[in-house]
C-alpha cells in the first residue's frame, strides 16, 4: 500500500529492538515522571514554608532546568559529570567508567526537567486556593503541615492536574531526545533499523504510530484521573 | 462585671496592620454562656477582634484570656491547639472545604486534630446535621448546596469540635435575603441551649432579638456597650446614634 515496504518487520531481530525499545521508552518515562512529580510535591512544599535561601535555591534550580533545553542537559550530565570525576572502577573489567550509565544520565535530567516544571504548577495550584480556606483550616487547629497534607494538597492537586497532563505527555516524548546520548529506547532502534534497511518512511511512520498510541493511553488514564477526583462546584465536578 | 468569673477577656487589646491601627485598645469580657453581638461601621475593627480572640491574628499590644488560657503568649499553632478546641468560628464565607461532602467537612477535625473516635465523631455528625436541619445532604459537596445551606454545615462543624464559644464573623452577610432566616434560627438555637456566643452582625433585628449586651465599634474602639434596648433606644454616643440613624 503506497509503495511503503513493511516485509522488514518480520525479522525477528527488528521485532525485538522495537519491541526493546518501546519497552525502555515506557521505563524511562515512568521513572522520570515519578521523580518529576516528587521533585515537585516536596519544591512546592518547600517554597509553602516561605524560607528566603530555600526559594532562592528553589528558584534556581528551576529556572535553571526549566530554560535549557532537555537534549543539552542530557549531552551535559552524559559528557561532563564522567569527565569532572563522577566515575567508579568496574569490579569485573578493573577499568574507569562512568558512575551514570546514558539512561541514569537522561534519568537524571528528564527527572530534573519535569520536576522544574512540577514544582511551578504545584506552586501556581497551592497559591489559587482561597486564602479563606487556609484561615478555616487554621480555626479548626490545623497545624501546618496537616493543612498541607490534608487541605492544601488535596484541593490543589485536583487543580493542577490538566497542567500536569501537559508536564507528562511533554516528557514522554522528549524521553526520544535520549537516542542521541545511546540510551536505547524506541527512537534509537528505529535508527537502527532504517540504518539496516533503508526503510526510513516506513520505519518512522510506524514509531510515529507507537507514539500516537502511547501518549495517548497516558493522556487517557490522566483525564480518567480527573474525573474521578473531580468533586462539585471545579473543574469536571457537577 | 465581676471580671474574674468572664469566660473570655479582652485588656486594652491594640493592633495594627502596617501603619494602619485597627485595634486602638479594646477592652471587653463576656461571661459563660453569654451572647454578645458586635455591631459597627466596615473597617471598625470587629472582625479583627474575633480574629484575635481566637488566636487567628496575633496581637500587638495588651492581653486576651480565654478560660485559663493566655491567648497573646500563645506562639506556635501546636500550642493553639486548647484554644482551638474550645474557640470555633462560622465565617462570612463559609469557607467549606470543597473536596469534602458536608458530613467529612463536619467530621475531618474532630478526627484528624482533636484524634476522636472515627465512630462517635461519625454519629456526633449526624446529630449536628440533624440539628442544622441538613440530614438529607449529609454526602453533598459544598459546590452542590445553597449558600444558606453551606453556612449551616459551617455551623455544625464549628459545633462538631464541641467548643465553649463560638464566634460568628458576619455568617449572614454573603447570603440571599431568604437564606438569611435559616440561619439565624440556626444560631438562635445555640444562644438558647448556653452556649457563649459572639456575633459579628449587620443584622440589627437578630442582634436586638438575641443578644444579651450589645457593642458598638467605631474606628478600633468599643464606643459604647450595653443592653441592646439600650443602645439601639437609647443610645448615648453620638456616633452609635448617627450609624444607627444609617442602618435601621
């Protein structure tokens, strides 16, 4: 069908570099997503306190992660944190190597990129709840952190979840940015396999499709999320 | 007023916000089982003075007693807590948490910082929404009842942390005309049962009708207090007379 030629796809060698592949792209998104969403559940918390050097610090690291763009974080961590002395001597091979493998190093910064962004919509969510709210919660002897645990967050997390979607679904697909420092995840196989085959429109629509299909199930599962959180009177809620 | 047997005691009580002083020295005590409405211009200083009783705004200069607790030394939220317990408040804005159904609102700090029995507190919430006539809406969402209706719920979940005093910050001021009625009843009943109320009230009938002493504020003192035939027959000050004059 339209001249595009798929009979590569019955190579049981390619089948299982997708298959890989596809496999470490979810890896690598879950993980990172979980630790961007912890990075920006305990920076938003941190900013709550209010502590001058910890919004600075906070501040930075935001900004930081938040306006580099992710391929040039990951060529930094994968080229400079070996070479500035963050390496261990293989047990096995007695030689150096690095002490982050290419997919710690895109862990890292994918993590570090989405928590920067976490931490800004967790902030913007805790700051849109009704100061009146905190002040009620304070005459019913809330202490600080039992508002946080069980007001502010709960109220605000609902707020910030169409925000987050946006977060996880971006990150997902930037998880494709680390073929470039050798992390084998689908965008690299794919490399791979129309290097081998010469099949480049064929193999590019197909991962496109794999894309298509993941994202959407993640941005699916998000909105089901919503839903069932929503409560009257916000958001999905009637 | 014999002082010492007053449940709440406020001294030369100052505040300020910046530079503008809010509080210039209030001086008020109410007894066990009194109801006291606060009645005054915007911007006089009433709602900051609930606020400081109960801890919610720190205060810059005299002292405030409740029972035996000292409230201006009182520096963290942990050592609130007492306070907490026996000094609810009813807001303006009912201030309800939304993700919450009215009977989880009523329950969640009884349970959650007072550490009481999920069961009694359980039980104790149904016979509060009885109370406030809301049984029927015990699993609907603060987004899902009237304002009249959320401004009860506040009322029972004040009530659920079984205060000695309640303070009610203008409760009737965001509600519908016909609203108003529902709620009032539902604090009169309160009055009634003992229990020491103070009311922040634009409401002159209800504050008339069911308060025992009335105080007038104008610009961050008391001016006048007394009896509510008193002070809206009979008033002495010049400025209750001409706000009077305004409202009624």
């Amino acid at each position: 069908m339209f001249g595009l030629d798929y009979s590569w796809l019955s190579d049981p060698v390619y089948q299982g570099w997708l298959l890989r592949g596809t496999l470490n792209t979810i890896g690598l998104a879950l993980a990172s997503s979980a630790v961007a969403v912890l990075i920006g559940t305990f920076g938003a918390l941190a900013l709550s306190l209010r502590i001058a050097w910890l919004d600075a610090l906070i501040e930075l690291f935001v900004e930081l992660f938040r306006n580099t763009p992710p391929l040039l974080q990951m060529l930094f961590f994968y080229f400079t944190l070996s070479t500035i002395g963050l390496r261990v001597t293989d047990p096995v091979t007695g030689l150096s190597v690095p002490l982050l493998s290419a997919f710690d190093c895109a862990l890292v910064s994918l993590s570090f990129f989405g928590g920067a962004l976490c931490i800004e919509a967790f902030r913007s969510g805790l700051e849109s709840l009704p100061r009146s709210v905190n002040e009620a919660a304070r005459s019913l002897g809330y202490s600080r952190w039992g508002r946080f645990r069980r007001i502010e967050v709960p109220i605000a997390s609902r707020i910030c979840l169409p925000a987050l979607t946006n977060i996880l679904t971006n990150l997902f697909k930037t998880t494709s940015q680390a073929s470039v420092i050798t992390v084998p995840e689908l965008m690299y196989y794919a490399g791979q396999i129309y290097n081998d085959t010469f099949r480049t429109a064929e193999v590019m629509l197909l991962v496109l499709l794999i894309y298509v299909s993941l994202v959407s199930v993640l941005s699916w599962g998000m909105s089901r999320i919503e839903r069932a959180l929503a409560f009257p009177g916000y958001g999905k809620g009637h | 007023m014999n002082r010492t047997n007053a449940l709440i005691e406020l001294d030369a009580v100052t505040k300020s916000f910046a530079s503008f002083e809010v509080l210039k020295g209030i001086s008020l005590s109410v007894k066990d089982g009194e109801a006291v409405c606060i009645i005054g211009p915007s911007g006089s200083g009433k709602s900051t003075i609930l606020r400081c009783i109960n801890g919610l705004i720190p205060i810059d200069g005299g002292r405030i007693r409740v029972g035996e607790i000292e409230v201006h030394k009182l520096r963290s939220e942990k050592e609130m807590r007492p306070l907490r317990h026996r000094v609810a408040m009813v807001f303006q804005q009912y201030n309800l948490f939304p993700h919450r159904t009215a009977l989880q609102n009523i329950m969640m700090a009884p349970v959650q910082v007072l550490g009481h029995d999920r069961r009694e507190v359980e039980e104790r919430a149904h016979r509060l929404l009885a109370k406030v006539r809301l049984s029927n809406k015990a699993d609907a969402y603060p987004g899902q009842l009237s304002g009249g209706q959320q401004q009860r719920v506040a009322i029972a979940r004040a009530l659920a942390m079984e205060p000695q005093v309640i303070l009610f910050d203008e409760v009737t001021a965001a509600l519908d005309p016909e609203t108003v009625k529902e709620v009032l009843t539902a604090i009169r009943e309160l009055v009634d049962e003992g229990l020491t109320c103070i009311l922040v009230t634009h409401e002159m009938k209800f504050a008339r009708e069911v308060a025992e002493r009335v105080c007038f504020t104008d610009h961050g003192r008391i001016v006048e207090s007394g009896p509510p035939a008193q002070i809206f027959d009979a008033p002495q000050d010049p400025r209750t007379r001409e706000f009077l004059g305004q409202v009624l």
